[in-house]
C-alpha cells in the first residue's frame, strides 16, 4: 500500500499550477464583464458614478491598488513657522464667519 501522509521538504504532487485560477471563479469573472457590457460598460459607470456616488467609490476601492505611489512638485518654497500660523489664524477665522 503506497503511503500517502504529507512529509515534510517534499514537494507539491498533482493539482493545478500555481496561480491557475479555479474553473469556476474564471466563469464567474466571465459572466461579470459580459454583463458589464451589456448594461453600456464605461457608460454604465459614469452613470453610477453621477447617480450614486457612495457606490462608485465602493467600487473603486476593490479594484484600485491599496498604495500608491505619486510624486508630486512643489512650485511654492515651504512655509515658515511663523507664516504656517499666521495662515491657520486666517483659516481659523474664515471658518469661524462660516459657521456663524
């Protein structure tokens, strides 16, 4: 009788590749982008983005990468301590006349 219990350092025997998505989930993906098409694609998600937006960023935040990585030029020479406060006052007092 041949010993089929798991021995550790030996490795995978049979089964799928590594990666090979599963049958089923490859149908699945299938069915979820031909129906994407049929209810007008790109033009569907404009729509949903304009009409539901809470929705359309749900949807955003399962397909968009969990970091990202921008770079970004500053044209304007930092603020001073003493500039960056004077600035928060004014800020300060603008939401103050807002919010009386």
């Amino acid at each position: 009788m041949e010993d089929t219990k798991f021995k550790p350092g030996k490795g995978k025997t049979g089964g799928r590749v590594k990666g090979t998505p599963n049958k089923a989930t490859v149908k699945v993906k299938e069915a979820i982008l031909n129906a994407f098409e049929e209810v007008g694609g790109e033009k569907y998600l404009v729509l949903v983005a304009k009409s539901d937006p809470r929705t359309f960023c749900t949807l955003l935040g399962k397909v968009m990468p969990a970091e990202m990585k921008h770079e970004i030029e500053i044209k304007e020479p930092p603020l001073t301590s003493e500039q960056l406060i004077a600035r928060l006052k004014e800020l300060d007092e603008e939401l103050a006349n807002v919010l009386h």
